[in-house]
C-alpha cells in the first residue's frame, strides 16, 4: 500500500475548507506536502477511477454537497529569493503557501510590487489560477513563472507568463485547460526598490486621509488591509467568496447606450471597452441585503453573496441564477460567477 493510500480518509467535512462554510463531504481526501505525495495521490485517483479536487484555501469555490472521488488538499510549502540584477529578486513559493503571509514575508525582505494584493485570502497555488486582482495591481504584473504537474502525462512542466495566457480573473489553468494541471510553486519577479501603484481612487483617498503624501509600500499594504476589512465580511465570520461575479465587459457603444439611460453607471475604461461594476448593477435590481433561506447578498456589498448559516450551493446558486435572469433583464448585460462550482 502506498503512504498516501495509508493516510486517506474517508467521508470528510470540508465545512471548515472552504470560505462559504457550506457543509460538503469528500468521498476521499489527503493532505499532500511534496511533490511525491501529490504523484502518490494523483496515481492512486487515476488507479480507482476518481475525478480529483485540488483544494488550497476553499475561498474561490462552491462546494456541493456530495463530493465524489478524491480532494487533494495543497500543502507543498517553501519560500526562496535569489536576486536577479536590476534591484530585482526571484522569489519561488510553494503552492501551498498562504498567499497572504508570503506577501508579508515579501514586504519584511523588501521585495516589493505587489502590496496591493494584500488580504486575499487563499493560497499561492490558486493565485494564477484567476490572476488574482486588487486595486489596480494583478498577479501577472510581477508573475514570472511556475511549475505544474500534468496529470495527463505524470510530467512537470513549466509555464511562462506567456503560456498561463492570463486575462481578467482567468488563465489557461482555469478555462484552457481546467484540471489538467496541479501548481506545484510559483516564480515572482520583484522589485528592491519601492514603486507603488496608485491607480485606484479609494486607496488614492484612504492614503490620503491618513496624511500619507509619499507612501511606502507597507502604507499601502496597511491601508489595502484597512480598506478590505471594512468591505468586505469575514468569511470567519459570514461564509462567503469575495466576489461572485466578475465584472461585465461591454463595448464602448453598449456602454454609451446604457450611459444614457443610467447616469450614474459605475464603470472604469478596459482595453477597447469598458467594465461594468457588477455591484451596482445588482444593487440596482434591488438586491443588496436580500436573502433567501439561508442565503443572501451582502447587505454593504452586492457583489459579494453570503451564507447566512446553514445555507447549500443550491441554495445559492439559485439565487445567483435570479440575480443573473434580473441583471440581464434590465441591462442586457450577462454576469458571469467568478468562484468555480463544484462538482459542475
Ligand atoms: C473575502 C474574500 C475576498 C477575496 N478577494 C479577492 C480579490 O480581491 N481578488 C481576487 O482575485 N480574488 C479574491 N478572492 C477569491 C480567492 O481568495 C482567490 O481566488 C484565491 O486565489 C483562491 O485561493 P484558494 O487557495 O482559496 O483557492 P481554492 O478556492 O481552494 O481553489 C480555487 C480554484 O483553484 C484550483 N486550485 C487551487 N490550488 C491549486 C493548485 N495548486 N493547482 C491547481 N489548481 C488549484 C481549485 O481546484 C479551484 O478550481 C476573495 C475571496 C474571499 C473569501
């Protein structure tokens, strides 16, 4: 028998796993905390037939009740730096990393670029995932490489920025090739020398309260952090994903056209056209602090939807299914969920 089947445990509540807090057992699950434990697990799903979920953190997901086969929970950990010329690192983390205390850890070495990030819940494997974004700054801006396993063909690979064919919360990992490949560490590319990015208003403002004209980049960490935490819920404390919709991408004439109808339109310039903020477009059919059973939208924030207790991906999913139907009724615009449904 091999180790990993030793340690594989069955029926498992991953009630604490993922951020939504919904209550979803795993037929079988295993922690993995290297590479050849990972090998050992993927080999023994690919053995007994079983559809694989790799689990970081549990804070982009939306677990159903029942889930079969096998959860591999990402442990890989490891932090590295070595300098690259220029003022600038190579830093290496293993994917099972907390993304948001390796940011930390950067920030006390003084690799710097990527402060803006900060608070994200999850871990380092899941970042490239989605491009994870915040504040004007994604993941891509300071992404250099990583290494995956092909579940395919057992191989390691390596992926450039070029071949994760990041987008707008998306990557070749998350719709090219979903699945396939298991991230096993990530290669950032930062800077020693601090050049912060204040593109959005609301850190711009916050900075600027706080009397901050020449800000470092831990001002910029602290007041991500301050900002987030006074937006968004605590998934300790209310169960949800942070964003469940991804903002709408619309042509520039579409945008005109809904301009004119809707003045106040929250929406910010995107390549050749525009996004919409999908929170105010839902604020707007009414349904910032509405609930359903034990569901519900977030009563200061309508992009984000909450489990208010005992709450099912059901349950859920047909709320956000009314909120779509409504949007797309009003606005004639299609929200697209950004969290992955689970088994789909
Ligand atoms: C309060 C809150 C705020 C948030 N704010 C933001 C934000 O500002 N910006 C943002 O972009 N996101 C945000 N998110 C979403 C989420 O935190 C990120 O997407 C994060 O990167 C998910 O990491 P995770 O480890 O929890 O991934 P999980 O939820 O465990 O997994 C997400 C997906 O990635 C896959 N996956 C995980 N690890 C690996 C791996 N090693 N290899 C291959 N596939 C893997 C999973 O199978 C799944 O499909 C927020 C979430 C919450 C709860």
């Amino acid at each position: 028998m091999s180790a990993v089947a030793g340690v594989l445990a069955q029926g498992v509540d991953l009630g604490r796993y993922n951020s939504f807090g919904f209550a979803a057992r795993a037929e079988n699950f295993v922690r993995v905390e290297s590479q050849a434990q990972l090998r050992e697990a993927v080999a023994l799903a690919r053995a007994n037939g079983w559809p694989v979920l790799v689990l970081g953190g549990g804070s982009n997901l939306v677990l159903r009740e029942q889930i079969p086969g096998l959860v591999i929970q990402m442990a890989i950990g490891g932090r590295g730096a070595e300098p690259v010329g220029n003022d600038e690192v190579r830093v290496t983390l293993g994917a099972g990393e907390v993304w948001h205390q390796s940011l930390e850890w950067m920030l006390e070495q003084g690799y710097y670029g990527l402060e803006n990030l900060a608070l994200i819940p999850g871990t380092v494997g899941a970042a490239p995932m989605q491009n994870i974004g915040a504040y004007g700054v994604e993941l891509e801006q300071a992404f250099e490489s990583l290494q995956a396993l092909d579940t395919e063909t057992g191989e390691v690979c390596g992926f450039d920025r070029e071949a994760c064919r990041f987008g707008y919360r998306d990557s070749y990992f998350k719709s090219g090739a979903p699945g396939r490949y298991i991230i096993l560490e990530v290669c950032l590319r930062l800077s020693q020398r601090p050049r912060p990015v204040l593109r959005y208003q609301a850190l711009v403002d916050e900075l600027q309260v706080r009397g901050l004209d020449n800000p470092q980049p831990v001002d910029v960490f602290d007041v991500v952090c301050a900002i987030r935490r006074s937006k968004l819920p605590d998934p300790a404390e209310v169960g949800n994903a942070g964003s469940f919709f991804k903002n709408p991408l619309v042509s520039q004439a579409h945008y005109q056209q809904l301009l004119q109808r809707y003045p106040a339109l929250v929406a910010f310039p995107a390549g050749e056209g525009c996004k919409l903020a999908a929170g105010w477009l839902i604020d707007q059919c009414g349904f910032k602090g509405e609930t359903r059973g034990a569901v519900g939208v977030y009563k200061r924030q309508a992009l984000v939807l909450v489990n208010l207790g005992d709450g099912t991906a059901a349950e859920l999913m047909c709320l956000a299914q009314e909120i779509v139907v409504s949007v797309e009724a009003r606005f004639g615009v299609t929200l697209e969920m950004e969290p992955r449904l689970y088994p789909a």
